[in-house]
DNA sequence: CGCAATGCTGAACACCAGTTCAACTAACCT
DNA sequence: AGGTTAGTTGAACTGGTGTTCAGCATTGCG
C-alpha cells in the first residue's frame, strides 16, 4: 500500500546485500511461483516455503512484497531487453522480433506483470514505462528495416504493426494456456506470410 | 478445490432459488468486483461488504466461491453469445464483429475469466469449451461473409482472422489498462484498412 | 391456526497473508 | 580478542479467506 519502495527512509532498519546468493534464490523461487501459479500466489510466505527459507528472511531482503515482485520484474525486464537488443543486431530484425514476441517462456511472465501492474500502483508505473520504451524500440526497427515499403505494402504503421504482433503474441500463449488453440497455426502462417512479402528474402 | 458443483449430492445443505433478486444481486456485484479490483479480489466475503449483506448468505446461494464465479461467467458468456448473434445477424458482420472484440467492458472481463481458467482447475473447463465455441462461430461467419475472397486477398484463413482480431482486441484492452497506447490508433487504422480492403462498400 | 419452506444471521473453525522485532549466530576486520 | 556487521530465526500481531451450522424470522399454504 505504500507508495514508496527500494528507498531507505527509514533510519534503522537493516536491507540484506543486493548480491547475495540468498536474495537470488529468493528472485529464482518467485519467478517460477509465478510462471506456474500466476502472480496472486506469489505471497512472501509461500515463496519462503516453497525456498525452504524462513518467512522474515524474505523481508529481510526485500521489506515489502512489492520490492520482491518488482525486483523480480526487473530482471525480467532486462532481459526482455537484451533480447530485442539481439533482436536488432540480427540479419533478420523482423523475424528475430517476431519470435521474441512468440516466445512463450517470456510472454508468461510478460501478461502477468501487465495483470499485476494493473492491480498494484505501487508497481504500476515501472511497468508501464517500461513497455512503452520496448514499444518504442520496437517501432525504431520497423522503421530502420521496413521503411516506406510497410506503409506501401500494407498501410501499416511501424506502431500499428508492433501492436499487432505484440497482441497477436499474447493472444497465442493466452490461449494455449487455456488450452484453446483452434486457428492458432493458422494465425502464425497468416503472419509469416505477411512479413515474407515485407522483408525482401536474402 | 472439490470437482462437484452445482449438483445436488449432499442430502440436506440448502441452496437458494435460482430466480432471487438477492441472488441476482451477489452476481451484479461480483461482476463489479471483478471489473473493478481483478478476479483475485472476488472473495465472497468481499462481495458481501460490498453489497451490503451478511456472508454466510452469499454461501447460501453460491455454495463455493467457484459457484459464485461461475455463475458470473455464465451470465457474461450469454451476453457475449447475443452479441455475435447479432453480429451474424447484421448486414456489416464483420465489421460488427470488430466492434465486439473492441468493447472494453466485455473484453475486461473475457481477460478476467480467461486468467481465473488457467488457475482454477474446477472453472477452467467450462471457460475454454465457450471459448472454442466462440471461435467456431466466427470462423463460420467469416467462410460465409469472406469466403475465398479472403485467402486470394491476403493469404489468411477465417480462424487465422479470427484469432488474430481477437488478439488485437484484447492487446488494445490489456494495455489500455496499464497506461500504455502508443500505436493503438495506428493499429486500429491498420485493422481497419484491412478490412476495407476486404469487404465490399454498400 | 399451525406448519413447512424460504430467507437470513451470528458465531465459530482453520487457514494463509504481510509485517515487525528482538534476539541469536557466524564471520570478519583490526 | 573484541567489537562491528551480516545473515538468520521465532514469535507475535493484525487481518483477510472459505466454509459450516444451528437457529432465527417471515411468509404463505394447507
């Protein structure tokens, strides 16, 4: 419920070492708490069982549920990131953005940040600020590799088009995890065709 | 946690009738809860402060919460059946279509439930049979409406379309949500041209 | 009028949650 | 060796949750 977090107003209370192999067990166990049981059950209590750890060695670390979920988050983020960097390194920008947007492990995570961020102002902000810089990273390699011929082709957007692919994504992984796949492949051949008459084939 | 509901299997317990405004009432707020705060936060106790009643009552015509949550799917889901109905029924069905996979209040809680299936196993059945109903429709209105028209024009099948509508829909919805809409006009603009390009102006 | 059904309440049980705090232990530095 | 520091624990407080159940009140029906 408090608005600050990851700050140090307090005067006495001790915070364990940001490297400590302890406080990145704690990072791994609710990671994975979350992948299988979706972010409501990631509760400080059952991440501590779950690591075999004592509950206040959880807040030791991290003193508020919300720090633990956003430090969580944050690794993720960065590794969001290193992958739409390689993505951009890549002779195959578009595809290599595609797949990233098609990689279930990542999405997982991905839709539950944005369901938690939605419930959580404390958290909210970091997330949102962060999905609209890879928005914009992403809408940067569009119109680095595609240029005129998106809008020519298509008349698309680089913007509209890193929704659409982004949406296309999570519908995908959302579904699947429902276990609903009914037109799923034919989605994924429906997409690979569009950026096959996009992308000039080498 | 128990498999069984909505039956009648134990001898005495007493369940209220189906057709009572309280009973249609704990519905109404339950819906608003989920709407409002996340499926997470539709606890019965929760739903029984907030519609101003005791909350063994809501027990008494939800046996379990999962009862309850159901019975809210229920309702929706019929509301989302009307609509493609008239969606089919109409003489622009697709582009009413569209409109319905962009309607923020039913999208918010067609997210909702598809979250709530993943992780309540005596829910989830029922969720994703409804789902695959749905898509089964929309996939017979665009062979009808489209028929070859649509794969000659962009390669696409009708269940391609139609997970790829849904997923637009529902990316705009998420990310609204959150505070993000940087190329949301653009991808609207996208999808609509697309369908322009599709459907002959009357 | 009495009686059964229906709607509703209060209390209780067992559980899980976040968070705090004082105190224990082990390591390390000088 | 002595003292500071970091890691760790146990217990406690507060509050939310699902669920059950016996019993109250009211209504309507025979």
């Amino acid at each position: 419920m408090s608005a600050l977090s990851s700050q140090e107003p307090s005067p006495k209370r001790r915070i364990g070492a940001e490297k400590s192999e302890t406080r990145a067990l704690i990072v791994d166990v609710t990671e994975q708490v979350i992948r299988e049981e979706g972010y409501a059950a990631a509760s400080t209590r059952r991440v501590a069982l779950r690591a075999g750890l004592n509950p206040s060695l959880v807040h030791y670390y991290f003193p508020s549920t919300d720090d633990l979920l956003l430090a969580v988050f944050e690794r993720g983020a960065a590794q969001s990131d290193a992958m739409i960097a390689a993505a951009l390194a890549s002779n195959e920008p578009v595809r290599a953005l595609w797949q990233f947007f098609r990689d279930d492990s990542r999405t997982a995570l991905s839709v539950e940040f944005i369901a938690l961020a939605i419930r959580r102002p404390a958290i909210r902000e970091q997330i949102s600020a962060h999905a609209s810089a890879m928005r914009a990273q992403q809408i940067a390699l569009f119109e680095r590799v595609l240029g005129e011929r998106l809008a020519q082709a298509t008349g698309c957007s680089p913007a509209g088009l890193s929704v659409i692919l982004a949406g296309v994504g999570r519908a995908l992984f959302m579904e699947a995890a429902l276990g609903v796949t009914s037109g799923h492949d034919e989605a994924i051949q429906c997409v690979e065709k569009w950026l096959d008459a996009l992308i000039p084939s080498p």
